[in-house]
C-alpha cells in the first residue's frame, strides 16, 4: 500500500469512528433536552463519495478513481468541514494527488431568497508535501427572481493566498452554479438532478492571463433511509483559453461518472 493510501485508510477509519460517537452523542443530548434550552441547533453532516477521476475548475488532477469522505459541523450559521481526496489504484505512475482540505464557514440568510457566504480553506497535499489558502465570499439563490424558477444558483469569488514556493496558486476564481431537481417518484422522492457550472480562472494556477472551464452534471437522488442518500452521476468538464492551452493549462474535455453517499444527523 503507498504512504499516501495508508494515510487515506487511517483517516477515512478516524472519519467513520467520530461519526459514529458524534451522532450518538448528539442523540443523547437531544433526548435530555438540553437543546431545547438553547437558541442554535447543531447539525453533522458527511459525504462518502467514489469518482472515476478528479476533476477540479476544469483541471484532471487524478486520471484514477479517487475515494473522497467529508464530514461537516454546523451551529449557528457556521459550519466546519473535513474533506479528502485519495487515489484509489495502486498505480505507481498516479499522480500526487492525495488532498486533505479543512474549511470555515460562515452563511447568513437574508430571507427565504438571498444568503450570504464567506468562508477560508487550508489545502493540504501530503504526497506532494504542498499546500495552499483561499478565501472566498459568495451570494446564494434559491431560485431565479426573475424567471421565478426553482434553480438553485450561486456566485462565489475565490482569492487563493498561498505561497507559490509551497504550493500555492496566488489567483482569482469565479464561480458560477446552478442546480435543479425535477422528482421522479414519490415515496420515496426520487429526483433528477441537473448541474451546470461555468468558472472564470485569473491567473490561478495558470501562466496566462486567463481560463474558463464549463461543467455539466446529471445524476439521481435515491433516498436509503430518513437521512442517508445515495447519488450516482455523470459529469462532463470543458476548459478553455489558457486552461486548455498545450503550453500552459493544458487540459481538455472529460467525462467522469461517480456515487456519492450523503448522511445527516
């Protein structure tokens, strides 16, 4: 097993086991009804997802599976969050692409249409022995105003910080996302869901001047129990400009398919 993997294996077994004593000992907490006395819920949340590649802003950062469990904590609009990325393959030729990335976040809602987000993550790349740092502020919508659609949409602007020496990207990056599910079926709620994503990249791991990348998504929601989901999906990334230049981004088209298992306590 590679050092990268066997880090990975620990830490998805440490992921798993607070799971499991953080949802009993929110349950406990609950049935005393201590919560009841407080002002704020506290929610946990985590995901166990298995991808075909990894694809991130229209870069091929891992061409094998990739096993990638998160787990996030929120109280009082702000949440904290845990998410890896780690090579699946015993491929000796794989990429370092072995990532742990912590995440603080802030959202208010400003009514049922409007939220607000600002938050910062600390990239880690042990493999690689790199990392990097991004803040990031973004606007949430619930739906099209206009139009008066259920598409969920946001912006969010990204400033990466790190240090270039030690893996940083020191750019800007611009996010726009849109989300719709149409339900299928009824008890239990089975939904298509339909993503677009379109990002525009200053300077951000990229010589030039700039890059976009176009990302479509499809996929279902399939309900295992009251808290527990499961989504396969197919996904397709298109970069652009520099992003796809041979003597700079250098990437290209991808299609990638994927299951990701979502939990809630």
């Amino acid at each position: 097993m590679k050092k990268g993997s066997a880090r990975g294996f620990v830490l998805v077994v440490a992921v798993v086991i607070l799971n499991f004593f953080l949802s009993f000992s929110i349950k406990d907490v609950k049935a005393e009804g201590i919560l009841d006395q407080l002002d704020f819920d506290i929610e946990i949340s985590g995901t166990l997802d298995f991808y075909t590649d990894y694809v991130w802003r229209g870069f091929i950062l891992d061409r094998d599976p990739v096993f990638q469990p998160g787990i996030s904590v929120s109280v009082a609009g702000f949440t904290y969050s845990f998410w890896s990325s780690w090579d699946a393959s015993n491929n000796s030729g794989s990429t370092e692409s072995d990532e742990i990335d912590y995440v603080l976040d802030y959202t208010l809602s400003l009514n049922d249409l409007v939220s607000v987000s600002v938050g910062n993550t600390y990239y880690d790349f042990p493999s690689a022995n790199t990392y990097s740092k991004e803040f990031y502020v973004g606007l949430g919508f619930s739906k099209i105003p206009v139009l008066d659609l259920p598409i969920e949409t946001s912006l969010t602007f990204y400033r990466d910080y790190g240090n270039q020496n030690k893996g940083g990207g020191l750019g800007n990056y611009i996010s726009l996302d849109s989300s719709y599910s149409y339900i299928l079926f009824d008890e239990p709620d089975v939904t298509l869901d339909l993503g677009a994503h379109f990002g525009y990249n200053r300077k951000l791991f990229i010589a030039g001047t700039s890059g976009y990348d176009l990302g479509l998504s499809c996929g279902l929601t399939i309900p295992l129990k009251d808290n527990i989901t499961i989504s396969p999906s197919l996904n397709y990334s298109i970069p652009y400009n520099d992003l796809e230049d041979s003597a700079d981004g250098n990437q290209y088209d991808r299609f990638y398919s994927g299951i990701s298992i979502a939990y809630s306590f």
